[in-house]
C-alpha cells in the first residue's frame, strides 16, 4: 500500500506565535469576553439553510447582520487593511473563539483554525503562516481584527456592497449547531481532546496544536503546533480485509521503502488497546517520520508525525504521549472533544462559489463542488446544472421540455412518471418531479427540481439507484437543505449556455478531419469524450448510449474483422455474453464494409451494438454505436441513422 504521508515540504515554515516584543495585555481575558458580550445573545443563524450575512462599512458603527442592523465599534483602515471587531464574526455566522496564554486567540467555524497574537503580524490560517498587514490590537475595551484574514478562516466571500461597504457571505457549517448565548469565549474552553465523529478517531488536544486545512477531505486531519515544532498528520480510510499488528507494520514499510525512506526502526505493539504498528524513518530531505497504523471499525487508521529538529529517531519520543492517546473512537456525549467532522446525520456541506449554491449531500459520495455533481454507489448520483433560460420561458413549459427529452430518450416500458408537485427552494417557486427509470437492471428513483429566477435555470437531478434505497430516503434532507444566493449567478456569470430542448434536439454539427479525410455530422445534444478530429479516437455519449470511431493506418480490414470476431467470441457460452448476431457484407460511404450485429448484457443491462467496418485509402475506419435496449427508442434510432448517414469523405 502507498503510504498517504504528505511530503515533508507541506509543513508550515517560519517561526511561531511567540512574541517576546510584543505588548503582553494583562486584561486581555476581560477585554475579548467584554468584545464579544456587546452583542445581544441570540442565535447566529438566519433561517435554516439560508446564507449567513455581513454588512459593514469603515467609519460607520452600524452593521448588518443576516438582515437585522446592529451597532459596533467603528470599523477603520490600516495598512489598507479594513478592521473590524472580531465579536462580530460570531454574531453573523457562529464562529467560536478561545483564548490561550495573555494574548494568542484562536477563531475557529466547523473544522477550520486561524490563530492571531495581540500586537503581532504573525497569524496562521489552517496552519499556514500568513503575515497580516495590521496587527490585531484593542480599542476601547474591543478587539479589532483584520476582516479578510477572519473571513478567509470561516470560508467566507468578501465582495463590495453599495456605498463603499463590504458583504460577508458564508453556508452555514454543519459543524456549527448554536452560539454561545452568554456572548463569552467558547469552542475550544475545556477541550482536551479532538478528533472525527464521523471517522471515529479521537486523540489529545494539546494547548498551542493549530488545526490545518485538508482541502475539505474528512479522511485526512492536519495539525501542526504554534510553535511550529510539530507537523501531524491523522487518516482514516475504508479498508475491507481486517490486518493485525505484523500486516500493519508490514504496510508502513513496505510504504516507507517505496518512497525511498530508510526505516530507523519498527515494532508491533499488540497488547495496546487497539493493537498497532509503528516505524520512523528518514526521508530523502532528512527529515525524520514517525508513523503508525490501526485497524479498527473497518478502517485503516494511519498517523504521521515530524519534526524538523529531530535529529535521532529516538527523538521523536518526546511525542509518545500525544501519539499514544489516539483512539479509534469518538464518545459523542463528552463535551471535551472538539469535532473536525462537517457532516452530521449522514450528510456533508457542500458549496459552489460561482453560482452561490449551497447544499448538504450524503457523506459517503464522492463530490466535485466545482461542476455541482456528486456521485454514489451503484449509479446514484446528485448533478446539478444552471443555464440560460429560453425566451419566455416558465416552469410549466420547462417541465413539458423534459418530458418530451423523457419520451426521446426511454421506451415506455423503461419510465415512469410518478409525481410532480409545486414547493419552495430557498424561497423560489419550484416544480419537483419525481420519476421512475428502469435502464433494465432495476427500477431507480429520479427527482427533478426546476426553479427558474432572473433569467437563470436551477436544475437539480438527484438519482436514487434502486440498490440503495438510503439514498432515496435522503432526498428529502438533499431537498431542505438547497440553498442559493441568486446574486453571486448575476455577477458571475452573463449569457449561459441556452438548453432548449426542442430547439437542440435536432442541431447537428458538421465535423470534419483533414487528417483522416472524413466528415460527420455530431447532434449537439451529444457529450463529447474525445472530440479532436485530427486524433485517431472519438468518442461520445448520449443517454443510454456511446458513439465510436477508430481511424487506423496500420491494419486490413480482414485483421480488423477478426480481431473483433475474436473479442466478441462467447466462449462459455454465456447467456449474458456476447451473441453476434449477424455479420454482413454491404456498402458504407460509398466504399464496400462489414457490419457486425452484437446483443450482450452488461452489468445487467441489455444492450446491442452495431459496428461497421470499411477502409478507404489504406486506412480503416471501426464505427461503433452501443445502445441500451432500454433507450432504444425510435427517436434515438433515427438520430443514429441521420449520423451514419451523413458521414462522408471530405472534398467529395
């Protein structure tokens, strides 16, 4: 197994929060609780599942907070650098705040730390070291702090308001059930230890450990001292086949040599309370690795720990308490464990920027924020899509759209549709379908929701395979959880792509290959997987289908047809194996070809392909057209007829 340790280079440079010339501010407790106490105690959240806002302007002391305006210690700029209170933060989004020593605060919103030093430029965000512009300092009894360093801590967007002011936009974590009500410093007060719910690990938390950004992925936690002493490292990860103590540790070296490290030393420790590994070796840059791994709960739990002033193994051992306390487990009901997990009841944020949508997806599937499509087990899946809207557009006529791509796309025997009903998405109008698709393996469960505002399309599909009916009971939370600030769209974004479907459905391109000589028409409706026509390969997608063509100069035909004939040749005999139909002689392009019939099941799936194969000029041409029998419909053949026939030679 490749071990999942970072290079030694991602941990933080620099030196730490210390601060011998800094003014050390003996009310600095009274003062960061008397900052955050100037706001009346209520909850920091707008309604449920709706973006968290910010208003604030330098030189004013009013402020508005999720629609409600409030009063505040001026704000002012610094260095070009606008500072506001920092008790302002907790009251807008939840943000939590501790402080250690006289004059180290810490800002923490779900799993994310920055930490600040009264009086100092030094901060670090996620445990990187960041060198502020203005240094955090008290006025009147208030801390104020720089905005865009807090901001970026939380996660949120900074974006200009009207007047000169700036807005603050953030999703709600999950990690952020409540505020304090007493107004005072929370989160990390009496936390002893940190660690995942939802990966089940816990561990000590030492005073000073600065929590580090890990790219939103819950299988892996950063750490790394505010001295910079230490970097950690702590991943969770499924793994079926159980190990015990000699397999771990065989894992850890094998990865450690793989990666060119020499391993200073190694041992089994199976009478701990969870039986582990542990090994240190010594990197390519000299550095010195502590590692260790557990099996536990079905997973593989692996820890690393370096320190750059290590110079023999042995010492790393002042490290053996904090890394002895690991557990592969998390009590839920001690108040003394700090949580890094996002998700809660199954679910995990999830945020697009651009379009300004938020909304919580189940833990366990795969996300890409970036596109909004969100992938599961056994085909189930969340894509989300914003276009342009067709001129006059509503969301009936939308609607009529795509029950006519339904009918298109699905023979009647392979659909159904269920139910459509009126509901609200993050205050909108919005249709929601619910629909039944059968591909042939199993009836799965589709949900459309269909919300059109300011000339935009929010179109929501969320598929529930039918092995994973969990996922069919999620939607509901899926649903409730939408939401999008409608703006970040207007500002981002100007003329989208327009998907009229009826327009669209029956738009062909003209492609053409100087290389290879040919031309095709392509429906624009089609996915592009490969689409460079001067290349060998192309290949698209459509529902239920695939479309192929191969160029090869290095072939006969005869070759090509055998290999082929080889390849689709049912050995076994097996019913759900390849069955060539029918190999016949004809005419394609004006030129003599063979075209092979195939039905086959694949992954439970019926599906046929035809592929013709013909040469002109000493190179042969393999087209392939894979159709599901479920998406067989007389539409989606009379598109593939029209493409085959208008493939032709270029200049002819």
């Amino acid at each position: 197994m490749i071990s999942q340790k970072s290079k030694h280079a991602a941990k933080a440079a620099g030196s730490g929060m210390g601060a011998g010339h800094m003014r050390r501010l003996v009310s600095a407790m009274l003062a960061v609780l008397l900052l955050l106490a100037l706001f009346p105690a209520r909850n920091a959240y707008a309604a449920e599942g709706s973006l968290l806002e910010l208003s604030i302007q330098a030189g004013s002391t009013s402020a508005t907070v999720n629609g409600k305006p409030v009063t505040i210690q001026q704000p002012f700029s610094e260095n070009g650098t606008l500072m506001v209170p920092l008790g302002i933060f907790k009251k807008a989004f939840g943000s939590t705040v501790s402080l250690e020593g006289e004059d180290v605060v810490k800002v923490m919103y779900g799993p994310h730390t920055g930490a600040m030093t009264i009086g100092g430029t030094t901060a670090w965000k996620d445990g990187v070291k960041i060198k502020l512009a203005a240094p955090p300092r008290m006025v009147s009894g208030v801390l104020m702090v720089p905005l865009r360093f807090v901001a970026g801590v939380l996660g949120a967007r900074v974006t200009p308001a009207g007047g000169g002011g700036i807005r603050v936009t953030l999703a709600p974590s999950l990690a952020v059930t409540a505020v304090d009500t007493q107004g005072g410093i929370d989160s990390d007060i009496g936390k002893t230890r940190i660690g995942n719910s939802y990966l089940t690990w816990s561990m000590n938390y030492p005073p000073g450990l600065v929590v580090g950004d890990s790219g939103g992925d819950e299988g892996v936690a950063t750490f790394t001292s505010a001295e910079n002493d230490y970097y950690l490292e702590v991943h969770a990860s499924p793994l079926a086949v159980p190990l015990d103590p000699e397999g771990l540790l065989e894992n850890l070296v094998g990865s450690s040599q793989e990666g060119g490290e020499i391993v200073l030393d190694r041992e089994t420790v199976p009478e701990a309370r969870t039986p582990y590994a542990r090994t240190v070796s010594k990197d390519s840059s000299g550095a010195l690795w502590e590692g260790r791994q557990y099996y536990a709960n079905g997973r593989l739990y692996e820890i690393y720990l370096t320190d750059d002033k290590a110079a023999n193994y042995k010492d790393l051992g002042k490290y053996a308490a904090l890394l002895n306390s690991f557990q592969p487990s998390f009590n839920t009901s001690d108040s003394s464990i700090r949580d890094l997990s996002t998700i809660h009841n199954g679910l995990r944020e999830a945020y697009n920027d651009d379009y300004g949508i938020a909304l919580k997806v189940p833990a366990d599937w795969s996300a890409d924020d970036q596109q909004l499509y969100y992938t599961g087990k056994q085909g189930s899946y969340l894509r989300v899509k914003v276009s342009s809207a067709p001129a006059g557009s509503t969301l009936a006529s939308w609607n009529q759209e795509l029950q006519s791509q339904l009918q298109d796309t699905y023979v009647s025997e392979a659909y159904t549709s269920k139910d459509s009903v009126a509901g609200k998405v993050s205050g909108e109008p919005v249709l929601i379908n619910e629909l039944g698709l059968n591909p042939g393996n199993g009836w799965n469960t589709e949900y459309q929701i269909l919300l059109l505002k300011n000339g935009y399309r929010y179109f929501f599909e969320y598929v529930a395979a039918s092995s994973q009916p969990s996922d069919k009971e999620r939607f509901t939370d899926v649903l409730n959880s939408i939401d999008i600030d409608f703006a970040q769209t207007q500002e981002n974004f100007g003329r989208l792509e327009v998907e009229d479907y009826p327009l669209l459905s029956t738009k062909l391109i003209t492609k053409t290959s100087k290389a290879y000589g040919y031309k095709i028409d392509i429906p624009r409706l089609w996915t592009p997987v490969q689409d460079l026509f001067e290349s060998q390969t192309i290949e698209y997608r459509f529902t239920g289908g695939r479309f192929q063509f191969y160029a090869s100069p290095e072939v006969t035909p005869e070759y090509a047809l055998s290999q082929l004939q080889s390849y689709y040749l049912n050995t076994k005999k097996d019913p759900k194996g390849p069955q060539v139909k029918s190999v016949a002689e004809t005419a394609f392009a004006g030129v003599p070809a063979t075209i092979l019939t195939i039905e086959q099941i694949k992954n439970s799936i019926p599906v046929g392909t035809k592929i013709i194969i013909f040469s002109k000029n000493d190179v042969v041409y393999t087209l392939t057209v894979t159709l599901n029998a479920a998406n067989a419909t007389a539409s989606q053949q009379a598109t593939l007829e029209r493409v085959l026939g208008s493939f032709g030679w270029a200049g002819e």
